[in-house]
C-alpha cells in the first residue's frame, strides 16, 4: 500500500513526468517541423497546415480585389473559338493588343511560352507573337524551365525577352502535403516567381525578400471569386470599354482538361492556376497581409498550454482539470481565429496538440492516482468493515474517497479487558503485544463476521458499531450476536491460549451496547485518514461498559437495544435500572445468560479442567 507522503510524492512526479513528456514530444516535432521549412512533413506539421484552410473557412469571403481580373481558357473558349491546346501564338498576340488597347496594365500570361513554332507559318506567328509583346511593353510570361544560371527558358531565352520587353517568372509553387498550395516563393530555381515579378512590373519597383522564403497567400474565398472573363471574349472584343483599364490581367488555363486546377487553403473544390497567381499578385500587393508569428512565441505557446493541466492536476481534482483544459483550449480556439483576422497566423495543431496530450495524460494520471487511493481506502475499510460491504462503502465515498459525515441508526459496541493493565506491567513488551494483538484479532473477527464495524482500537479496548457505514435493519440482532460470539467462543479460546503458554489463567471482559442515532463519517486529514462514530448514543454505550465492572453480568445492553432487535432472544435478561452519567433518568439495563459472570467462571474452569487432564 502506498502511504500518503509516498502518494504525494508520487502525485507530483506523475504530473510533471506528464507535463514534460507531453510538451517535449510536440517541442520536438515542431523543432522538425521549423528545420522543414515548415513543410508539414513531421507528424503535427500536415494537421497545423490543414488548421490554416479551417481558419480561411471560418474567416469567409472577403471582398475580391478590384485591380486584377483573370482571363480564362475555359470551356466556353474552347467552344466557340474552336482551337485546340495549346493556342496559336496569333491568338495570344490578338488577346495583348485587345488587354493594351483597353488600358491593361500588367498582362500576365500564366503560359509556357518556351519553343518556337514549328515551319514557316508558325514562324511567322512568332514573330507577330513578338511584336505585340514589344509594343504592349507590360507583359510578363510563366515558365517552369529554369537553367543552372536561373534564366528562364522563352522565345529565344535572353535575347527574345529584350525583344519582346517582356518578363519572365517561375510559375511553379512549393506544394505542401497532399499537392495544397498555402504559399507563394519569392523565388525557385534562382528565378524571381511569377506573382513576384507581375507586382514588381506593376508598380515599377523592386519587391523586398520575404522574411522567410515562402508568405501564406490570403486568398479571399473560393475558386471562381476574383473577377474573370472567357479568352474568347477578350479576343472576340466582348467586354465593356474601359473593363481592363489600369488592371493586372492574369490569363491562363481554366478548362479541367487543361489539368490546371489545385487544392488550395479556402475551399473544398480545387482553384484554377491563374487564379491561384492571381490571388498571390493579390496578396503581394497588399503587403503580405498573413504574417506567422515568430518561432519562439509558438515555442512559448506549446509549453505553457502543455504543463496547464499537469500543473493544474497539483491542486485541481479531476473534473475541475478538465474544466480548465476544455476552457484553455476553447480561449485558445478563440485567440487563434482572433489573431488570424488580424493577420497573425499563430501555430494551432502544435500548442493544441500540447495542451490536449498532457489533459489526455494528466486525466490518465488522476484516474491511476485514484485507483492506488482508492485501493489504499479500500486496503483502511476493509480492516474495520465486513469485506461483503467494502464495495458499498467505497460506492459512498466522496471525490476525496472519504465518507462524509451522515446521522444513522445503529447499536455502538464497547468492549475492555479486565486486569490487563496490571498483567502487562510484569511481563516483556514483546509478549505483552503478541498477547494484545491475539486478543485483538479474535474479537476483531467476531465484530466483523457479525456485520459489524471495527471504529478503533483503544490499548486493549475496542469500539465498534453496527448498522454503520451501511444500514442494517438488524443491527441489535448483530451487536447481540458478536457479543455472545466473544463470550462463549473467542475470549475463552484467547484464555486457553494464555493458560497454554502460562502467561495467565484467564481474563474477564466488560461489553457495553446501546442503540440509537449517531453521527458518523470519516475524519482525518490526507495523510491520516479514520472512521468515527459520536454522539450521545456512543457516550451512553461507552459508560455501560464500564458499568458492568463488578456486576454479575459481562455485558450490558440498553433498552433501546433491547427495542431495536428484529427477532426474539432466549436468554434475554433484566438487570435492573441505572443511573448512567450524562442521561436524564434512569436507563433500564439487559443482559443474556451466556454473558452471565458466574456462568463464564464455571466454563473456564471446566476448560481448565480439561487442559490439566490432558497433559
């Protein structure tokens, strides 16, 4: 059994054992996750990218931005232009001189434009390809082909990028997990990304290195939510005058079977390529509005939501724990979503997962710490309670696993030893406590066979109740039952026993019972825990006890037991009345034959009688 400075010990070894574990796992995946660049590649780093696209959601659509409009190669293109993937140069020529026309400002074609066309004729398409690039001056292309140096591979590479005035940025993107694009590069491959130089081109001025090679993309809802128009309209004329004017005109490939459509964070359905370059030009414009938070405040984050509730578990027991933790990770919730609409992207899935492990670990902790109190309690009842009740006395026990405190009706037993005071003065402790704790456990068996139960023991008395912790109807019939049981059978044996190893002749006992209410419960402090029984009930059955000393009988009963029995005893006996100290009156006083003085002398000579023929 475990004690209770052990136990405490224990307790606080176990919870911090908990805090520490807890917060040193998800310390360690989130310093993989950082070493990763954030990649998501660790076991919670997937889960806190994922966390990003729940805020997006709950966040809603925000207004889309009025200065850039995308510019499809959708379904509709292909029905009524009647072309086949990839385009004529021609048509891309017809579509600049339209967007120039209108007052396009930045023409951003999300195209590979790599190789010339084959023969004369393409050749020929070429060249009216290049010459609308030179005059429109604000065009940018998108390639995926980089070289060692970090020069992109278009028409011509450097010298057909001086002819045409044109730019050239990487288009491609740096997919987390799964194929989601949360985020745009500055740069891959040595080469400025598309979005990057599509800003740059439209302001005229050079945009700064990301803090940190890759910024979230604010994206303002769903595909579909910036403003677009089909190919075909564009190069048909079909759009209001003025309807480009003094806009960044993505235009890229819309059509499924253009296979250029990807998981984004906003949004269940997939977002086309040029609207994905689109809402990063979007967010570049407005200054990166999405803005992680630094590593360290994540860091500092993790460890105070993961020892919340090992440190809480010290005072908190565990319905109040997990009220905190449910509390702590609902603010938590909150705040997250909170600092998003701010622009502060803070970890989720790492501080979250913190606080959730060590709540999981210190709940698993309160329930092993009450199940080695609990079977400590049940170790303490059992020594004084039948073991058929144990189970429901440990049913009625507090969260601290006591009894509180109830008022019962019941029969209070009180038992003394004549003479062993003066017996123990002349003979070695040892034998005087090997003698005691004989004693001790045969009357202790004769309480608890009987239902009853053992409340303390005082040097060689002992009080008992019964009916208490758990209610019996027959109590009396019980209490009745025990005494006859120490008399005729238990002290007798323990008699024989001191005549055997001629300590002693034999001893006379005094038992006191009386029935009524009392209070009882259990009393103590953690570390010292006991059960009780008070009241004027056990005042009244202590103080018969002491009446039978000298009296013809060994054990007196109360009327009030008397009264409380269920069934019929045949030897009961009147005594007579007495006065009882601390009652108003006199109280009436029973007994029964087999507790009879002169009747217990007679059978412990006849005992003697047959120990010395024997020998």
């Amino acid at each position: 059994m475990i004690s209770p400075g052990s136990k405490g010990r224990l307790r606080i070894a176990l919870f911090l054992a908990v805090g520490c574990a807890a917060t040193g796992l998800v310390l360690v995946n989130y310093g993989v996750h950082v070493w990763a660049g954030g990649s998501g590649w660790d076991i919670f780093g997937g889960a806190d990218l994922s966390s990003i696209d729940s805020r997006f959601s709950i966040r809603g659509n925000q207004k889309p931005p009025t200065n850039i409009v995308v510019v499809k190669v959708d379904d509709v293109t292909f029905s009524t232009l009647q072309e086949r993937w990839p385009f004529r140069r021609s048509l891309h020529a017809r579509v600049i001189q339209k967007l120039k026309q209108d007052g396009a400002k930045v023409i951003a074609f999300d195209v590979q434009i790599s190789e010339f066309s084959p023969g004369r004729a393409g050749n020929l398409q070429d060249i009216k390809f290049m010459d609308a690039n030179r005059a429109a001056g604000n065009t940018v292309f998108s390639t995926t082909e980089v070289n060692r140096k970090g020069e992109p591979n278009f028409l011509g590479r450097q010298r057909g990028i001086r002819y045409a005035r044109t730019r050239v940025g990487n288009g491609n993107f740096d997919d987390d997990p799964g194929g989601v694009i949360r985020r745009v590069p500055y740069e891959i491959d040595g080469l400025k990304t598309f979005s990057v130089i599509t800003v740059e081109r439209a302001t005229g001025h050079t945009v700064p290195r990301f803090s940190g090679e890759k910024k979230l993309i604010d994206f303002v809802g769903p595909a579909g939510t910036i403003p677009s128009i089909s190919y075909s309209d564009v190069y048909l004329g079909k759009f209001p005058q003025g309807y480009f004017r003094g806009k960044i005109v993505v235009v890229g490939a819309w059509a499924p079977s253009l296979q250029d459509v990807h998981p984004v964070s906003f949004g269940n359905d997939e977002m086309p390529g040029p609207e994905i370059q689109a809402s990063a030009i979007s967010t570049i414009l407005r200054g990166l509005p999405l803005e992680t938070v630094p590593n360290w405040l994540n860091v500092v984050l993790i460890v105070l939501l993961g020892v919340l509730a090992p440190l809480a578990s010290l005072r908190l027991n565990l319905l109040w724990t997990l009220v905190l933790a449910l509390s702590a990770a609902a603010l938590y919730i909150e705040a997250a979503l909170i600092a998003f609409d701010h622009g502060w992207v803070l970890s989720f899935v790492y501080p979250f997962g913190a606080l959730t492990l060590s709540s999981i670990g210190s709940l698993a902790a309160h329930y092993l710490l009450a199940a080695f109190e609990r079977e400590r309690v049940r170790d303490v009842f059992s020594r004084f309670v039948p073991e058929s009740v144990v189970e429901q006395v440990l049913a009625r026990t507090d969260e601290d696993l006591r009894l509180g405190g109830v008022s019962l009706f019941g029969t209070v037993m009180f038992t003394d030893l004549r003479g062993f005071t003066t017996f123990s003065e002349s003979l070695p402790a040892a034998r005087v406590i090997e003698a005691l704790n004989i004693y001790l456990s045969e009357m202790t068996e004769a309480i608890l066979d009987n239902g009853g139960t053992l409340v303390s023991y005082e040097g060689d008395g002992i009080m008992a109740v019964f009916g208490a912790p758990i209610e019996q109807e027959n109590h009396a019939d019980q209490a009745v039952a025990a005494s006859r049981e120490m008399l005729l059978v238990r002290l007798p044996r323990w008699n024989a026993w001191l005549r055997e190893h001629e300590l002693s002749k034999g001893f006379k006992m005094g038992i006191g019972l009386n029935s009524g209410s009392f209070m009882s419960g259990n009393v103590g402090s953690e570390r010292r825990l006991e059960y009780t029984a008070i009241g004027d009930t056990t005042n009244t059955a202590s103080r018969l006890q002491g009446l039978t000393k000298g009296e013809p009988y060994l054990m007196f009963m109360a009327d009030s037991t008397r009264e409380a029995l269920t069934q019929e005893v045949d030897d009961m006996v009147f005594v007579e009345e007495f006065e009882v100290r601390g009652r108003q009156g006199t109280v009436k006083i029973w007994s029964i034959e087999a507790a009879n003085s002169e009747a217990f002398d007679a059978r412990e000579a006849e005992s003697t009688a047959a120990d010395a023929a024997v020998v």
